[in-house]
C-alpha cells in the first residue's frame, strides 16, 4: 500500500515522540567510576619501620693534651760567654738526668736498660761506618743549610743520616713502659733548651751576615742532633779500641785517644775497620752463626 504524503509524516512524528520518551528512561552514568575493589574490605597500613639497633657512628672528639706544668730542674752548665758546656754522653740521656719528671726508680730502669740500646747503636754505627766516617769528617760543618741549594744539600745529607736512623732515646723508653709521656715531653724542653744556647747571644749590632752565619750554624746543630746519640757511641768505640793498637797510648786524655785511634782505623781497609769495632764491642760478624752465649760486651766508658 501506499502511504499519503501526509502518513509519511505523521509516523515520522510518532518514532521520534517514542524516541524521546525511551530516552528519557535510560540511567544517566554516574559522575566518577567507581573503583572495581570498593566492595572489598581494606587491610591495614603496615607499621613503620624500626629504628636501627645500631647507633649511628659518633666521630670522637680529638683530645687536647694538657701543658706539662714547669717544675725546678737543674739548668744547663754555662760558660761566662752564655752558651752552655759541652756534655760528656748523649744529650737525651744528660736531660733525662735533669728531668724532674724521672723518678729514681725510673732512673735505676733507664741505667739498666742503657747497655741494650748502647749494643743496638754500636751495631748500627760498625755496619754503616763509611757513613759515620763521613760525619766525623765534616759533612754537617760543610753543608750549607741556607740559600738557592739548601734543598739539595739537605737532601744529600738526609741520604748519610738515613740509614743510622733509631727510635730517640726518651720515645724508646716511653715506648717501654719506663717513662711516661710527661717524663718524655718535658725532656723535649730540656734538650731544646741545650741546642738553642750552644752559641753565645749575638751583639745587638750584629750584622746581617753575622746573623745568618748564626741560623746556618744553629739549623746544623738541629739537623745534627738527630744522630748525637750515634755519633757519641762511635766515639766511644774508638776510646775502648786503643787497647788495638800499639801505636796509641791508652792512658791518654779521651779526646786525644779517640783522635788517635780514628786515624789508625783510616789506614786500614773498612771491613777490617768494621772487624776492629766489632770485636770491641763484642758483636758477632753480620753472617756469624749466633753463639750460644753472647760474647761479653764492654761497658760505655767513663769519662
């Protein structure tokens, strides 16, 4: 059949009327999804984390040593000109001496451990005598400690000294439990006191060259009481090894006879030299078989 025009448009009307109220039945979306787990209960937060069992490390606070209070203690010998007189044994060992931080049971530990160390030095100065030989004859007095070649003249002197290094006597003692640290700083002041006068005061009008002729001779005497102790026992050796040699009166004054003895070691070849030393102080050879019994060892002389 067909429809009019006007039927056309009359049931066109009508869909579009039933359009209209079948949507205005559908369900508007909601504003927000909802999430697909709100139904399911939620476990609780875990508990925050511990503190660490240990403590963070705290950087120790560095301790400051307290001044070694000033005590009495009986002053350096000196001459009319001020400066101080010479001294018959090592300079840590005369100031110790004078320490009044060494009790006398300090005292009577250090005399009785002084043969063991004097050993330990004479074995040192036999093995590099050519060194000590060196310093005897003059290497401090020549060496320029001041100007464009100091650095290279201090160098060379450090690659002699070097090998005839020890433990100072105060720390070596300290180090053994026979001094305590007071007793060891306060001898520092005491030798320090002994190498800053060895020369008298300069005048007031003192010239510039004079002045730094001081510091030369000064900065030597500092560099060169590092091996005192080493220097002091090769002498000793050469005193006791008059006894070697026919030619050398063993009664004469000490320093004489060590001059004496040192010039008749020169005239013979340094391993002989070494042997003469050696059999003075009653050490075995370097590559000897160690005896049963150490050989006895003389004693430091007396003066």
């Amino acid at each position: 059949m067909r429809l009019s025009k006007h039927s056309f448009f009359s049931l066109a009307a009508l869909a579009g009327v039933c359009g209209l109220a079948a949507a205005q039945l559908v369900t508007p979306p909601p504003a927000t999804n909802p999430a697909i787990d709100e139904h399911i209960p939620k476990a609780p937060p875990p508990p925050p984390a511990p503190p660490p069992t240990t403590p963070p490390p705290v950087t120790p606070k560095r301790a400051v040593k307290e001044p070694i209070p000033d005590l009495p203690w009986k002053e350096w010998e000196r001459e009319a000109s001020g400066a101080v007189l010479p001294i018959g044994e090592p300079l840590e060992l005369a100031a110790l001496r004078r320490n009044p931080y060494v009790a006398p049971e300090m005292m009577s530990k250090i005399e009785a451990y002084l043969p063991e160390r004097l050993q330990s030095m004479r074995r040192i100065v036999i093995d590099n005598l050519d060194l000590v030989e060196k310093i005897d004859d003059g290497i401090f007095e020549k060496t320029q400690f001041m100007g464009a070649d100091a650095k290279t003249n201090i160098g060379e002197l450090v690659k002699v000294t070097k090998p005839l290094q020890i433990t100072g006597m105060a720390l070596d003692l300290k180090n053994k439990g026979i001094i305590d640290d007071k007793a060891m700083g306060y001898n520092s002041k005491i030798t320090t006191q002994y190498t800053k006068n060895i020369f008298p005061p300069l005048p007031a009008d003192a010239t510039t060259e004079a002045k730094n002729k001081r510091t030369n001779d000064a900065l030597r005497v500092v560099f060169k009481s590092a091996i005192d102790e080493q220097i002091w026992a090769y002498d000793d050796l050469c005193a006791f090894a008059a006894s070697e040699f026919p030619s050398v009166n063993a009664k004469a004054p000490r320093a004489e006879k060590i001059k004496a003895v040192k010039a008749e070691l020169l005239k013979l070849p340094i391993e002989k030299r070494k042997e003469t030393l050696r059999k003075v102080a009653g050490l075995p050879a370097p590559d000897a078989k160690p005896a049963a019994k150490p050989a006895d060892a003389k004693p430091a002389e007396k003066k």
